[in-house]
C-alpha cells in the first residue's frame, strides 16, 4: 500500500476475534484494518493502524510487523511483546548486504524486532557510521585537495628551477664569449689614447709660443676640466 509520503508496506492487516453463529458454533472472523499515515513530533511519517483496543490508541504498524515476522526472537504474546516495549527498528534500506538476513530479519518492510534499549542503541550507532563515513568523505576530499595543491607548487618550483638553469647557462655562455670581444675593444681604445695624447702635444706646442696670459688661461682650463684618463683592463681568461 503507497502513500503520497513515501510510506510503504507489503503487509495486510486484520483483526481476529471470536464469534459464535445461531447454532453456537464458534468462528473466528477477521475483519481488515485500514493504515494510516501519521506525523509524528520529530516531522517525519509513520504509519499506524489501530487495532480496536480500549484506548482507542493507534499502534505502530511496524510494531506488529515485527512482532508477526519476529516469533522466537521475541516475545510470541503480542501484550507481553508492547508490555516488555519492544518495537519495530526499520532498517536503513533492503540491500541483502546491509541486513542482518535470519531469525531477526523480515522481508516485510526490512523491519526486525528490537527491545527500546537495543533500538536506541542501533540508531545511535548507524548515525554514528553516517557520521564517520561524511568525515572520512570529507578528510578523502580534504587531502586529494591538498596532494592536488603540493603537486602544483612541485611543478611550479620545478619550472622556476629550470628557468633559472637556463638563464644561467645563457650568463655563462656569454662569458665565455666576453673575452673574445675584448681585445678588438682594447686596441680600439688605445688608439683612441694615443691620438688624444698626441693632440694634447700638439696643443701644448701651441700653447708654448702664445703669449703669456693665453698660457694662463690655458693652465687653469686644463686644471678644471681635463678628467683623468681611465685604465681598461682585460679579465683572465679561463684554462681551456
């Protein structure tokens, strides 16, 4: 029997009692019971049916499944079974590995018969898995995230690494190449010193001739402007 709230069971339930014809003759008469969804204070469904008793109240229909499908793990008597509160535990789902299949196990609805205790004492630790198996996910995805991220940085340093071998082979190389080019450099530069100080001479000749205040004036511009000739020198080449 479905409901719109997701409620199932393959079960039918009657009730039974005693009753005598005209002649006196007894017979017992059943008479079917009608399912009703209920919610209860946690905002979750269940079904109940209620089963003529004085109160008047409705029992779990599960209560009576597992009572029906559970004979020799429980109690057989059904008062004894309410009185003694046990209850029906509705499993997490039907998969033949996630149910304990034998005596305490029913097709119906996936429901076995547990006392109170033993009931809370289930949930409580299929919660406590759930629990367990959202951290595991969690800290899976935590430390795929974090070998992820180590990786990354590892070819990030491994890339600046070889950039900058590369860039010292390319220093290194053109090193090696500097003292090749420099004698070119010094002989072109010698050249230019000598030409300067031949130019200098030749003023100076000049210089010896003119008049005396010329001279003078020759002096203290030399003295303030002329900048002292720098030295060029040649690294040592490396042994081959």
């Amino acid at each position: 029997m479905l409901f719109e709230v997701g409620c199932y069971t393959d079960a039918e339930f009657y009730y039974s009692y005693d009753s005598y014809d005209l002649d006196g003759v007894p017979t017992v008469r059943e008479v079917p019971l009608t399912l009703r969804v209920h919610d209860n204070s946690y905002g979750a469904y269940t079904l109940r049916v209620k089963c003529h008793e004085e109160s008047g109240a409705a029992l779990y229909a599960r209560m009576i499944v597992a009572w029906a499908f559970n004979r020799g793990q429980g109690p057989d008597d059904f008062e004894a079974f309410k009185k003694q509160q046990w209850e029906g535990d509705h499993l997490i789902c039907s998969d033949a590995w996630d149910v304990p299949l034998g005596r305490a196990s029913v097709v119906c609805g996936w429901i076995k018969g547990v006392t109170k205790r033993r009931h809370i004492w289930e949930e409580w630790t299929r919660d406590a898995a759930e629990r367990l198996k959202a951290q595991s996910e969690e800290y899976a995805a935590c430390a795929s995230k974090a070998v992820k991220e180590r990786e990354l940085r590892r070819k990030e340093s491994d890339e600046a690494s070889r950039a900058h071998e590369k860039a010292k082979q390319r220093w290194e190389a053109a090193r090696e190449r500097t003292p090749r080019v420099l004698p070119h450099i010094l002989v072109q530069h010698r050249l230019e010193v000598q030409a300067s100080k031949q130019k200098a001479q030749e003023m100076e000749a000049r210089m010896a001739k003119a008049s005396p205040r010329l001279q003078a004036m020759w002096k203290q511009y030399v003295k303030k402007y002329k900048l002292p000739e720098p030295e060029l020198t040649v690294p040592e080449q490396k042994s081959r």
